[in-house]
C-alpha cells in the first residue's frame, strides 16, 4: 500500500522511534562524547510492505550537560519491521543525517539478521 502519513505517535510508532533513535546513537562509527537527546519525531509514515516500513525524522540536541551547543541535528530514517519474523531494523543505506554526522550513503554497515 501507499504510505500513510501519522500526525500522532501510538505507543508502537513510538517504540519504532526510540528504538531508531537507540540504533543511531550505538551504531559503528557514532560520535562519541556528548550524547545526543531525542527532541521529537517529525514526518512520520507508515507503508505496508511484507511487514511495515516506517519513514520519520529524528530532530536531536546535544545533552545539555556537556555543552553549551543547543544546536538541533536531524536524521531521516528508516525502520523496516516483520514482527512475525522477530525482525526490525534500520535501512542504514536510506538513513540520512545532516551536520555532524557522519552517516552517508557511501558507508556500508554488516547486514544482521
């Protein structure tokens, strides 16, 4: 089916944001140092597709605590989620973060699964 935009999180989207967020901040190659706070989630969409592919934007703050940047980051993400298959993961080559960063669609992560 075609994607279908969500204006408010159910307790399921949410999980699916905070486990994105979860992925993001632990992944090979994540910043280490100050970590970030998840703000809020924007742009979130759900298509189902042999399970459900979910679309959002994570906007993050450096926690305020170890600096003094309150600059905002954002992250386009993507989650595909097969709960029969005890599946869920983030589309690495789809993720897009802007700033510091440093994911970009050249890097490969190992596919686990």
């Amino acid at each position: 089916g075609a994607p279908t935009q969500v204006d408010s999180l159910d307790a399921d989207q949410q999980e699916i944001a905070d486990f994105a967020f979860s992925q993001l901040s632990t992944r090979p190659g994540a910043p280490v140092g100050c970590t970030k706070n998840l703000l809020r989630v924007e742009n979130f969409s759900q298509q189902v597709v042999q399970g459900s592919l979910f679309k959002f934007d994570l906007v993050m703050q450096h926690d305020s605590a170890c600096t003094n940047d309150n600059t905002q980051s954002k992250c386009s993400m993507v989650v595909w989620d097969k709960p029969w298959e005890n599946y869920r993961e983030v589309q690495w080559d789809q993720v897009n973060c802007g700033e510091d960063d440093n994911t970009t669609q050249e890097e490969s992560f190992p596919v686990v699964g």
